[in-house]
C-alpha cells in the first residue's frame, strides 16, 4: 500500500465514501468526458455535425485510464490535455471530427466542475431538507421547554430549547436558499483559448450559430448558458463557495452548540448516537458527540478554503498564472465538506436527544437571578427605573436567592411595595414553568412558516 | 501627535477621507445613538409611550463623547453599555423611559452597524454604476480594436479590447447585483438580551404588540425587519462579506489588467494620471499605476477579512464568546476598501488610456503564430486533422514567419492545397485587421446589454 | 465629530489607547522620520557629509502635519513620498543634501515599520513575561488541585489545575521565544530604488562604503543589518505574523479555557473583574468574562490577517503590484491585536479566580466514571485485558455508581478478584483527593524550569 | 471507476506522485503502525515488558486494510479507534499486552502526524537544497547581466539578472533554514487520554519510568521528546504550517517572476520545457510557463490553509471539538504542495533559460530614461539638487532619448555644465554595459556565502 498516492478518507472521517465519490476524481474525469460528449453532441443539434456524430459519454470513457490522465496531467498543467490525447483514440470515427472542437482546456474544467458542483449541491440539498425537517420538529416540540438562555458563556435570562431549535432552522433555512439559489445559475464554460469563441464560430459556420451552440451544449449539461464566458470573471465561484461555507459554517454552530450543551456538567443534550459511535480508544465510559465535533471541525475549514477562492478574483489576462489552478482542489475540498458536514448535521439533528429536566435543573442553579433583567422591567413600570434598579440590586446581593430576595423585599416594603398587582406580577416573572417566552411562540411559528415557504 | 492611536488613514492611500469617515468611529457612533433614538420612536408608534417622548438623534448626541465613549468600552467588553451610561443623562425626562427599553447591546451595535453598511454598500454602488458606464463605453469603443489574447502569460490568440472591457463589465455587474441585493436584505435587530425579547414584549404590552414595535423600528431605521433575531445566526454578515470581496476582487482584477498591460514592455493601457500621481520618491521619470496597484492591493486583504466572517457562524449559544467582537473591526475594514476601491476604479476606468496603435504592434511581436489555433480550424476543414496540424506544426517551425511560412507551404503543396478557397480562407484567417473577432459582438452586445436590464 | 474619518478605537475595546498608540499612524510617522533621520546620520558616519549634517528626528518632524500626509499619500501610493517633500521644507540647510539620498520609498516604510514592530514587539514580550509569572504562580499553587480531564466537551479522567496552567505557560514560553527572537532579527531595508543601492553607492562613493553607510544606518535605528535587501523577500514579515499570530492565538486559548471553565453550571474558574468590569446593558446580574471574551475574538481576527501576509510572498519584480502595500495595515493590525491581546491576557491571569470546591465536586459528578481507564489498567494488570473490560463494562453499566459499583463486584467475585492487593489498589486509584496525577509533577516542573531558563 | 472515493491527483497536477506517495493515506497508515510499535518497543526499552514483546511495524501492519479503517474511522471520529481494534488481531501475543498501553488516540495521530511531516520536510529540503544550487549558479553567471529592475509594473533603474537570482537565492535559504529548524523539533506526542500520563505511570510502575518510556518511545521514533504534552499546544504545528507556506511562498514568487519575464512581449526568461510539456489543448503554438504558474498557484492555496491552522491554536479543554480535526487534512495538504513545489522549482531553476539579448533589449526600450535617477545624483553633486531636477525633467521630457537629449543640454548649457569631469560621470552613467550594479556584487557575493554556511 505504502508508496501510493491513493487517499481514501483516512483523514477525512466526515464524509462518507458515497457522498465523496461525488467529487472524487473519477466524478471529475467523468464529468469532464460527459462535457466533450456535449461539445460533440451540440454540433450535432446545429446540424453541423451529421446525426450519428452523437455519441454517448460512456462509449467515449471506454479506454480512458484516470491514473494514467493524473499522471500525464503534469506536461501540461492540466488533465485536459492528456484526456483529449487519451480520446482520440476512443472516439468513434463520426464523432472524432467534434470532438474539442473549439473548445479549450478550461472550457471542458470549468464545465465538468460545474456538473460536478451542481451534483454535489444537489446531494446537500437534500440532506439540508432533512435538517430542516428534523429541526421544524425539535422547534415545535420543544416550544416552550424552558433552557437557559446564555451570552459570553454566562447564564443570561430564559428562553426555550423549542427558539433555540427556530434560530438553527432560521439558518439553515437561508443557508439553503443561497445554495439552492446558486446552485441554479452554475453556468456551462465554453468560450474558446482566449474567450472569443473564434474557433467555435468558424466551425459552427458563424457566430450565431456558434451561439446556438453554446446554448445547446449548456442545456445538455443541464447547466446555464451565460453569453460572457467566465474564464477571468470567477464571480460564480466565489458565490458558490461562500454559500458552502455558509452552509458549513452554520451546521458547525449547530454542532458546537450540541457539544457544548452535552458537556458533563450541562447535559441538556446529547448526540443519539448508534452502536459503536462515540467511543473512545482509551476510556471505557465515553460517549464522544462525534457528530458535533467533526461539524465543527468542518466548519473551521472552510472559511480559509473560500479565502483561496475569493483570492482568485485576481485572474489577470485570459487565463491566469495559477488563480485557475488554485481554485480546483480548493472547490472540491468545500464540496467534499459540504456533503459531509450535511449528512452528518442530518444524522445529528434526526436523533438528537433533548433532557428537559436537565434543562430545568440548570435554569434553577442561581436561584431566580435569570430572571433579574425581567423583574427590573416590572418594578421599573411599578416604581421608577432608578427605585426599581436599587431593589433589583438589593436582592441580587441579598444572601437569599434572588426569587426568595425580591418578593420578600416587596413584602417588607412601604405600602407602595405591596401593591398586590406588582407582586403578581413579579411572582408570574419569576417563573421557570413550560411556556412560551417573549415573543418566542411569534418567531418559532414565524420559522416554520418560512420552510414551508421555501419547500 | 506621537501618544495618540488615532489612525487618520496614513497606511490607507486608497480610501479617501469622505468615504472613510462612512465607516468610521463617528459614523458608528452616530448611528448606535440613531438606533437608540429609533427604539424610542418605536415606543411611539406603537403608542405605549406618549408622542412627545420622540427625541431626535442629533439631541441624544449631544453631549457624548466619542473618546470617552471607546475608552470605556473596554468595561463591558462593547461600546453601547457606556454609550446607554451616557445617554442616560442627554435624554430628555419625557424619553427617559424608554432609552435602550426591553434591548440588550448587541441589538443596538448590531443595528448600527447594518446602517453604517447600507450607507456605506449605497456609496460603493454609487461608484460601481460609474464603473459600469465606463465599461460600457470602453467596450462599445473599442469593440473591434484587436488585441493579443493572452493565457498562462504568453500571448494566444486574437482578441479586442472591448472585449476585456466587456468582461470587466460583466463581472462588476454581477458584483453590482450582489452587493445591492444584499444591501436590500440588511437587517434591524432587536431581539433582546437572549434573543427572546421577554423584557420587550412586557414593555410593548404583549407579543403581538412588540412584534410591532420591532416593525416600526426597523422601518425608522430603514432596514429589513426579520421576525426572527440573528444574534447567532450570522448568514447577513457573510454574505456582506462575500459580495464586498466579489465588488473588491472583480474591481482588483481590473487594477491587475491594467498594471500588467501598462508594463514598460507592453503599454497597451495606461492610467490617466492626474498632476501630482504616479510619481516616486527616487526615481522621476516614473510613472506608476497607482490606482490598478491599490486596487490589487485592496483585493489581497479582502480574503482574510471574508475568511474571519465565515469563521464566525461558529457563534455558540444566545451571544458567543468573541465571534461575534471578531465581526466588528473586519466587516468596517472590508466596508472601508470597498469605498475606497470603488472610487478608485471609477477614476481608473473613467480615465483609462488605450493605445490601440501598442495593440497592433505587440500582436504582431510573433509572426502571426497567435492564428495557429483558428488556421488549424480552416485547414481541418479543408484536409483533416491530420494533414492540418502536421502543416500547422511545418509553418510553425519554419524559419519564416508563420504569416509567410503557411501561404507559402499552402502554394507550393500539390494541387489539393491550391484550393483558391482554402488559400481565400487562409489569408482572411491570417490578419490582425479591426473587427470583431469570433462571438465577441454578440459578447459584448449582451453584456451591454444586461448593464442596462440592470440599471 | 461625524464626517471625518479619525479611528479612536471605538470597535476596539481590547487594545488599550496606550498601546493602540505604540502602532497609530503618528507612531508610523515618527518612525518614518526617525529613519530619514538615520539615513542622514549615516552619512555622517561614513564621513561623507560632513557632522553638523547630524539632525534630529524632533526637529526634521517640527512641521509635519499628519493629517496632510495621510491626505496626501494617495497621489503617489504611499505616505514617503509627501513626507519627503513635506521634510525638504524643515531639513536645515547642512542636513538638505542627505535626505532621502538613495534612498526610495520602501526604504524608508519598511524601516520604520521595523522600527514600530519592534517597539510593539518589546512591550508584548513585557506583558507576556507578566503571564508567564502569573502561570508560573498558578501552576505552582494548584499542582495538586483536583480537576476533570475533559475532551471533546465531555469529562474524561482527573487531572489538575496545575497541569492546566502549566500546559498554558509552555505554550506562552513558546510563543514569546517565538517572538522574541523574531523581534530580534527585524532589519533596516535600505537598498534603493531597485535593491542595487545604485545611487546609494555614488553618494556613498563606492560600493563598500555605500555598505557600511547600511550597516550605521541599521545600527542607528536598532535593527539588524542585512546585505541582502528584501523589498521582494517578505520572509521576515510572514515570520513576525506567524509569531504575532502565534502569540495571540495562545493567550486566545487562555482565554477560551477561561470562558469555558467559568460557564454557570461549571465554575470553576473567573475573572477577577474590577469594579465596572463584566456588566451588561441589559442584565443586571450578569458577571461576564470580559476579557476572556476579548481574547478570544482576538485569535479568530489573527489568521485571516496571517494568511494576507503570506500571500504577499508572492511579490513580484523589484517592487510589486499590491503585495507591498497590502501589507501595511495587515501587520499594524496584527501589531495592535497582539499588544492588546497580551495586556489583556496578563490581567487575566493574574487575577484569576480559581474555585477548587467546583472542581472538586464537578470532579464527583459522574460517580467515579472518570477513572474507568485507570480502573481497567489496574485489573488487566491482575486479570488480563479481557476480563478487566468486562468487568469494567458491567461496572459502568450497573445502576450503581461506578465508585461503588466496582468495589462491589470485585468483593462478590470469586477468589481471584478479592485479592486485597488489587482492591487496594483499585482503592487508591477511585479516589479525587489532591495530589499529583500522572506525571503531573514532572510536566509542571519541566515547564516552570524552561520558564526559569528562557527568562 | 465512478462511484469511488479514490484520488489519484487529477486535480492536482503540481505534486508527483512519488511525492504524494509521503504523505498519501496509506503514509499515514504506516506511521500510525509504527507509533504503536514504538510504544510497544519503548516499553521493552524501559525494561516493563518482555524482550521478546518487541514487535515490528510490518508485522502489526499486516491484515490492517486502509479501506477498512478509513470507513470505520466515522464512528470515533478518529482512524486510530479502528486501527488499534484491528491492530488486536494482528499483534503477537508477547506484544499484545503492551499495544496502545497508556496511549490515547490523539498520541497515536499527533506522533503519526510528525513522523510524516519530518519525511516529508526532509524530501522538501533536498529539493530546496537542489534549488539553491541553481540559484547560486545563476546569480554567478548572470551577476553582471544588466536587466531592467521593475517595480509597480514600469522599469525603473538597471539591476542585473544575477541580483535577482540572489535575492530569490536569499529568501529560499531563509525558507529553508525555517523549515529545518522547524522539522528538526518535531515532537512525539505521548501523554495519554487527558495528557497526564496517568495510565503510562501505572503501566510504566510509576511517572519517573514513564518519562523514561517517553524519551524511548521519541528516540524510536526519531522525534524529539518534550516533557509537555501538546494535545491542545498547538504551537509546533502552526510553526511547521508557516515553514511550509513561507518555503511555498518564496518558491511561488520565483514561478510569478519566470511568469512575468516569460510573457511574449518580455522574454527574458523561459522555463526549459521538456518535450511534451507546457502543451495547449487548444493552440498549438503554445508554449506555456507551466511550472510557474503550478508554482504561482501553489502559493495562492498556503494562505488560507495556514489560517487554518492558526485558528486551531483555539484548542479548548484537553482535546478540543473540532480544533484538532481541522488540522490533519490541511496539514496533509500543506506538506503535499510543499512537496510538489520543490521539485518544481527545482526542476524550473535548474533548466531556466536566460536570454541576455531580450533583458538588453528591453533595457533600453526607454532610451536610457531608467538612468534618470542616477544621473539625478550626479548632477546633484555638481550642481546642486534644484538644479539638476530641472535638467533631468528637461532631458525627460524632451523629444529626443533622455540618453541622447542630457548629454546635448550639458554640452550646450553653460560652462558650469560643460564641466569634463561631470560629463565623463554621466556618460559612465548612461550605459547598460554589462558589469555589476550599484551594490549587487557585494549582495550577490554574501547571498552565496550564506549559502555555503548553511550547506
């Protein structure tokens, strides 16, 4: 084994196999075949090239050997070249005078990463929806399960699981969106060596007809055609890039957040995890959220994966020196994570498991002080910002918990203090009982609504 | 001046003052008080606090300082918890009440900071549509001007500058239509302390009556109200992100274009040099493309700066632990270079010199060896592949030009070669004469066309 | 204040003005002048001007305005240029001939940003020294100060605080040699126009005096001399960011753990907070780890900033399109992170709160589940590996806790498991009374020695 | 070939693969191996276990099938979890008992991790050494090739070839002195579970006797041992990852400037293409710079791979969620481009082609005005700095080459400028003679001397 350049996944224990066969580099050899199968195909369907031309990508990708086009790939910076090489000998004789016809190196890459890239995109998608399915039923299930609502790592005030769940699928939500969206308007490259078609359109017969082309060979992709070639403008590879870090970025919060809420102390969640998950190699007791970890660890990848890209704005000329290059590896790596980090967040979401006891348990530890910012609201409505800020205060550093502190302070205050509207609404505050909270139930219902939107 | 850490732009020549001071501390500041103000008038308009607690901004700013103001920040980590200090005592008694009511800070330096972008995204697309104009007219003008394609660094094959320009164009565009589509969707946030707005909904009298004052306040702030708050959910600032690295790498990319095809050797454009630019401190007979060379520059700072916003989706719980602090400082560095490259892409553009006469003359450098590709076309036509690469690859080593090499091989091969239509073709082939080149006008036509679909 | 572009540090509230001021724009600017000073003074040196050419940098600043220079180092691209010009007017006469001479802009930028980074560097190493005393001290004090072990956010098996601050200060001595002898090894740049030192060279009159005029030059401003000018060979620069980066991203860690282990339902450690320190806008009860916080976020802004610099490597020519300028506010702002990061760390740890009673009984949480590893060594000892994980397993999964759950089923076992030397051992190892754990003794130890010899 | 995980380096035509052989899956599968066997062996070493426990690497390796483990690596989150459950079967029964003893996953793929690196870095640094051979060869030759130096785009003043030479020489022996030192210190990782060895010190028969077996366990290992564990000290690996991305850099910086000089309208350099090498698909008069620009996109990857791992300093608890994950993938790949860049390069200077002619050429392009600066300086001595900047921008802009038009002002001004001696120094001046410039003898002299002291 050793001495190969094989890389199978050792490193990667994120993505599966299947989902990394996507973009692995048979996809990308086979997708590169599938886009000079539609260059011929296309000419075919200006009729240029006479019918039986046609010919299917797998006839082409017959004799085609991916270790030796890796290797020869080298000559010429890039595998087009050796495959073009590779299939002349391949291509039956009707089709051998189309094939790469009036295309370049770049045309058949950028092509055959888009195909590749729209599959890839589409496979997320889907396990994206599975996310927001999984998370529409956490959101409303847990609606008014009362947690602790925390900033700066501090326990802050209440809230419910069921917001918490509502702000991931917010997220997630608009993270498919941009996906979804971008994945639509990848575009097919053929514009020729330097961007002017001139080839294309001496053997269309004519620009427009070169045009024609274009759009024939774009819609045999199932990509869209774009007048501009984009050989210099890489616009869409940024958009896509950013929207798979947003989509990675945003399954990685869910996963620190799960990680981070199953920590011993907290417990208030934890990964439903299967037979064999989660283990350690050396203590027996453990029961890792692996999901959550490798969602983060996605998620701390790719942001400098999407700097690479959006470096490669700068493409000087007609084809750059190394932008283009740079930016092959770096896409596949955001699509490989992004297949991961989907499928795990789906995995991990579908069988989530929620301890609401735990969650009340924690919500109690500081004896009603989550409820100070609340009570100050009331007391201040009641008494004044500047008397209710002094209560407040009197009953945070009172030795008492503060929900024993303040309806005692009120009690033994002046007669204005036990004004029993006041201190019914002070009790009602100071509650830790299932329920909405604020405006939770409005923006839960408010998510939901939005995925249903966007089904 | 020596003690002080005010920056005054000194190691920032591309932005200018103007545009800086959209996104500097003041600016900041002013809009936090706006904020404060609009939350005020929130209250009024739902009619829980009487009309005359309405206060206008510029009465809250009165007596803040903003030296003050970012010393203390330090304290709380953020520079609203003493901005709120301050304005406690600058608040007129009637709107006492309802300063910062049921809001935590990071509603307010979260607003804030969406109404510094909106400004300061207006501006740069102010500057952007003045790109645009230019490029229209560079391409439209020089539309049949011939020019050297060129790829991996060599020259390639025939082009025209229109279509650079068109190219060029075709990406600010796509930067344009991202930037405003995004600058559409900034959002107001208000979402209180832990994102549930408890406190607000006590203050506005019931959720349905806080869900409208979080309408009204984004409507007096002029952005987008979302129902749900996005403390934790960071998809808008990466995508601001995103689409200021696309406007300030595609505007890069133009500096880059620019500074290579004014190198001494090529100079086939040159920046319109105001008096008093491009000089240098030693040398005076330079004159250096400072525009193109700050805009490359601003466009290698902006993938880090993108990469420090992606790496923030990882924001845990209802307010992280420094992902969201990394945000603030990144996201008004990346606003600062897009103005500042905006304008300056605007001066290029609109100043740029071509010299079509340097065009000619470096396309001509190689003997018309740049028609190898299109003459191969011709030639397979007329003989087939074979045949045409082999005496491609004779006219290509011999010592001749291959202008003169391949008509020569042409009249002195067999009758088969003689062929008066293939010679017609040739020589039509072989020429760098004005005029379109391949697809270019309908490229360029549709290019031109989006800019106005756009406008 | 609005409508100009002065930065005061209002989004910065980790670095202090003081410190912000080592690296401000006026702090650029003296070292600009600092540097035309010194070359001057070289001159002198050499003997080639004559003594009273001699001038201070006080007096060559006299009239310099920094707002003008900023305004003005657009036109050329850089701030040298109008200093230059804005110097020939406060030159006296005797001096006026040397300024500048030979000098070209980069010269004289990449000088004084040495100049500024190794001040910078000076006062960032002084505050980390303050850490690693206060580590040293924490280290020390808590060596046998029983804490869970936890990783991939779930209790794993004991250790001690002391271990924890002593892994801290081994990273903080790494960081600060790293910085150290980087700061060390900071060059003057002084090469000329196209790094030959041609003019350098004729005012020098000669060559090797033109190199020794370099050598008095570095001298005078503290920096190493460098035959080899590196206007293109950006290593040094790359190396100060990866130290600064590294430094900050360690006190980062600090900062993290910190935030982490001060969680609500953990406790174990806090911020020393002063009077005003940790509040919140909104809650009054809230205590929040300030700087912690800040701290955190600083490491999230490093390695974008990082990756711009090493991009710059790619600089070409004598003097790049970008890659240069690109740097500047880069470095300053690694520079100014780093100065704040390191203030803030030292504060930290000097008065951080440690709660060995949270320790102890978050520690006890799990019911002994913390010493299954142990627990299995000691009965493979005795039992062979099989029936050791079995036993464990069943111990583990009882409904007991394991504490008591393993004593328990080694005493109902056969003749073989009562062995008293293995329950005495299993004895002592279920135990989280203070005391060394491991190696614990040996790693503290080692790291305060290394401290001891790096100091 | 579809539907498979397997890459083979299609998209990755920079790194043979030999050299991606050293760092492939299979690489690392090995290394694993061998860390356990080094544990096994050390503890023979320390006299606990048996001699006849000591067990070769490819014994254990076996039945281990890298398919196996990459594919059940998910279920831990870790390859070493399977490997040590298959590794159970494969180890002989003397051994057995001492397999993963006190080890716990992250020592097993930290010590893996730096066993490859340290190969890895010592292919890279005979490549490097290979690189600076040519380097010194061709500053040698070329010291007094006069060449025209370029900064921000224009030609600027002469330098010579070999000074560039010598600076690319100079700044890849300091990258090379980065990575040595760096790989010199690549430590064994060995500190059990929660890095306090507890298990090693029982299994060991106490802390003294495990430190022992770590130093055993090193020195099998051929990595430095170091007291500290480093589970969440990250420091060496951020350092390696800048040693590489600095060696990267540099080299990338060589392939942008062989780009550069290699353009059609240029040439002065070009890469000595083997046959078959810098092909197009498309044009057949091709012949591109195919290892710079495989270089220049190298260079473009390392920024955001390093941000990386930079962000991973952020390493919370004893084994951080995500942190440690995000690092193998990335500096896999920085080790794998640092491979493939240094052959390149290597190969790239070790057959550059130099052509004198084109750099003469180009030089005088601008009829001398390159001397403008230098001529400055000697007019400036002989009259005066106001006076000569006259002259110089009256020769500059005159109609007439300012080599033909500053000569022709002096003869025809004055007496004063009909000074012999001035006359003589500009005509000395004037010249693009082959010869050393300025300072770049002493330069080129100390750049190879460094080189022969760090050989």
């Amino acid at each position: 084994m050793s001495g190969t350049r094989v890389d199978l996944g050792l490193l990667d224990p994120l993505t599966t196999s299947a989902a990394a066969a996507l973009v692995g580099d048979a996809a990308y050899l086979s997708a590169m075949i599938e886009v000079e199968a539609a260059l011929i195909g296309a000419f075919v369907d200006i009729e240029v090239a006479p019918a039986d031309a046609e010919v299917d990508a797998d006839v082409l990708a017959a004799d085609v050997d991916l270790g030796a086009i890796a290797l020869a790939a080298r000559g010429g910076g890039n595998p087009v070249i050796p495959l073009v090489a590779a299939l002349r000998s391949s291509t039956p004789e009707a089709s051998a005078p189309w094939l790469h016809r009036g295309a370049t190196s770049q045309d058949i890459l950028d092509s055959a990463a888009m195909l590749v890239a729209s599959r890839a995109a589409a496979a997320i998608s889907v396990d994206l929806r599975g996310v927001v399915r999984a998370l529409i039923e956490l959101a409303d299930e847990h609606r008014h399960t009362p947690m602790a609502g925390r900033t700066l790592s501090q326990q802050a005030a209440p809230t419910t699981f069921g917001l918490r769940a509502a702000s991931w699928l917010d997220a997630v939500l608009s993270a498919q969106l941009d996906l979804d969206t971008t994945a639509w308007r990848l575009p097919a490259q053929l514009a020729g060596s330097v961007g002017t078609g001139t080839v294309l359109a001496d053997a269309a017969r004519g620009p427009e007809q070169a045009e024609q082309l274009r759009m024939e060979f774009a819609e045999r992709l199932g990509l869209v055609h774009r007048t501009a070639g984009w050989h210099t403008d890489r616009t869409i590879i940024v958009e896509l890039g950013s929207a798979l870090a947003l989509a990675v970025g945003t399954l990685g919060r869910i996963g620190l957040d799960v990680a981070l809420l199953s920590r011993t102390e907290i417990g208030e969640l934890s990964e439903g995890l299967a037979a064999g998950e989660g283990g350690s190699s050396a203590m027996p007791q453990k029961r890792n959220p692996v999901a959550s970890v490798l969602l983060s660890a996605a998620a701390r990848r790719t942001p400098g994966l999407l700097g690479t890209l959006a470096g490669s704005l700068l493409a000087e000329d007609d084809r750059p020196v190394g932008a283009w290059h740079a930016e092959w590896p770096t896409l596949r790596e955001l699509l490989r994570i992004g297949l991961g980090a989907a499928a795990a967040a789906r995995a991990l979401t579908e069988n989530l498991l929620v301890d609401a006891t735990r969650m009340r348990e924690n919500l109690e530890l500081t004896g009603g002080a989550l409820h100070a910012e609340r009570a100050t609201e009331i007391l201040t409505r009641h008494l004044g910002r500047a008397r209710a800020g002094k209560l407040i205060k009197q009953a945070l550093d009172s030795d008492d918990d503060f929900q024993v502190a303040l309806p005692a302070l009120l009690a033994s205050g002046g007669p204005e203090l036990a004004d029993p509207e006041l201190a019914d609404a002070v009790r009602a505050a100071l509650t830790f009982e299932p329920g909405p909270v604020g405006l939770s139930d409005i923006i839960i219902d408010a998510s939901i609504a939005r995925a249903g939107a966007l089904a």
